[in-house]
C-alpha cells in the first residue's frame, strides 16, 4: 500500500519497483490502484452480517483473492 501528497512520485516508484520485480525474477506483475475514499469502510473491505453471520467480501478482499 502506497499513500502520500499529489505529486510525490507515488505511481514512479510502485511502477519502478513492479519492473525491478519482473526483471529479477520474471514473474509479471499486477497493480491494482484503489481510491478508498470513494467507497465506504464496509465497501473497502467487506462486512459480516450479524444476524446470518454471513461474510459478503468488499473491494480489497476481491483483489486479494483474485491475487491468490
């Protein structure tokens, strides 16, 4: 997870060390860039319903487990 200002090279170094990553070890690599202020908390990482005790996965949940 990378956060900080507008403009402090954020999206450069994520991309410099994605390449550095495929180039050691020739696996590809995915990034996934998530604004977690435009849902809700329960949106971002999922909630589980107290009456059910159901899980329903947010957004990083799904990415994780696409990843994995």
């Amino acid at each position: 997870m990378m956060v900080g200002p507008t403009g402090g090279g954020k999206s450069v170094i994520i991309k410099t060390m994605a390449k550095a990553l495929e180039m050691e070890t020739e696996v590809r690599t995915n990034i996934d860039t998530v604004n977690s202020k435009s849902i809700t908390l329960k949106e971002l990482y999922g909630v589980l319903d107290p009456d059910s005790r159901e899980w329903t996965d947010g957004l990083l949940s799904k990415i994780y487990r696409n990843a994995n």
